[in-house]
C-alpha cells in the first residue's frame, strides 16, 4: 500500500509531508497555494469538486477575490505543464 503522504500521478509524484513535487525526479517549485490546491486536488482524483470546497480548504474560509484563485490555478497549471 502506498503511502498517503506520497502521491503519484503521471511523471509526477507529490510528497506531502515534505512539501515537495517532482517530475522524473526533478523538484518543481511551487508558491504554498498553489501547492495546498494541488494536494487537495491529488487527494480527490476523479471527483468534482465545488469552488466553495476548494476555497474552505485551501484559503480557509477567508475572502478570496477570483483574481487570486485565477493566479493560483495559471501557477499550478505551469508547473504541471
């Protein structure tokens, strides 16, 4: 069984504990949201997830303008390429 903390999709393989997202076993820097989305993303592989979901989980419950979710989705979506 594989370990929660570590998952893979594709190239990529996402070790949660450490914070850390490699392709081929290259480290891809990602700003800390960007890298919150991607885990909670990772976690529910197939399944719909609601904006208000997304939000309570990565953002917390605070206001977020739809600039800074945009932002954090173009950062992620050039990482992942």
């Amino acid at each position: 069984r594989m370990d929660p903390a570590l998952l893979r999709f594709g190239d990529f393989l996402l070790d949660v504990a450490n914070a850390r997202l490699t392709r081929e076993g290259q480290v891809l820097e990602l700003p800390p949201k960007s890298f919150e989305l991607l885990v909670f993303l990772a976690r529910r592989p197939g399944e719909l997830v609601l904006k208000d979901e997304l939000l309570d989980a990565v953002w917390g419950r605070r206001f977020v303008s739809e600039g800074a979710v945009k932002t954090v989705v173009s950062e992620l979506r050039a990482a992942l390429g």
